[in-house]
C-alpha cells in the first residue's frame, strides 16, 4: 500500500480515537486531557513543515475542546489538504509569453 493511503488510514483512526470522548460518558473529557497534546505531536510528526506545525496547533485546540470543535476530523482534514489543496498550489502555471 502507498505510503500516502497508509497515512490516510491513521489519520481516520487517529480521528476516531480522538472521538471516543463522546461514546464514553464521563471519561471523555479526562481521555480528551491526555489526547489533546499526543494528538498534537502525532500531526506534527505527520505532517511538515509551517503546514505540521499549523495543524499541530489546530490538532491540539481541537482535541481539548476548545470553542466545541472536538468532533472535528483533523488528521483527515489535514491529508485532504496535504495531497489535493496544498499539491495544486504548488503546480506551476503556464505563463503566457
């Protein structure tokens, strides 16, 4: 399997673990404690450069439940981006002569 399918499928399941907070009442928010800053590290490992150390940030936010936003998807978000938005930006445009 191609290296970036494989990192699609982590970021899936990154996403759902970062999920379970809202299937186990309770323990979600301590869960989402411990989530928060390992889901930060593992997007920045992830992913590269200014773009790695964004999503970090996002990642981190996310997770800990800030403004509502834990449920979501970063890692998968951030694999859309990487190998569909961010690849077109870098494609060189034919310059009319």
């Amino acid at each position: 399997m191609q290296s970036k399918y494989k990192k699609l499928l982590l970021s899936i399941l990154y996403d759902a673990i970062g999920m379970l907070s809202f299937v186990i009442p309770g323990v979600g928010e301590f869960m989402d404690i411990l989530w928060a800053p390992l889901s930060a590290y593992l997007i920045l490992k992830m992913y590269k450069g200014t773009f790695g150390k964004v999503a970090s940030l996002i990642s981190f936010g996310e997770e800990a439940g800030f403004f509502g936003t834990d449920i979501i998807p970063t890692f998968t978000l951030a694999w859309l981006y990487e190998n569909f938005i961010q690849k077109s930006e870098t494609i060189p445009q034919e310059i009319d002569s």
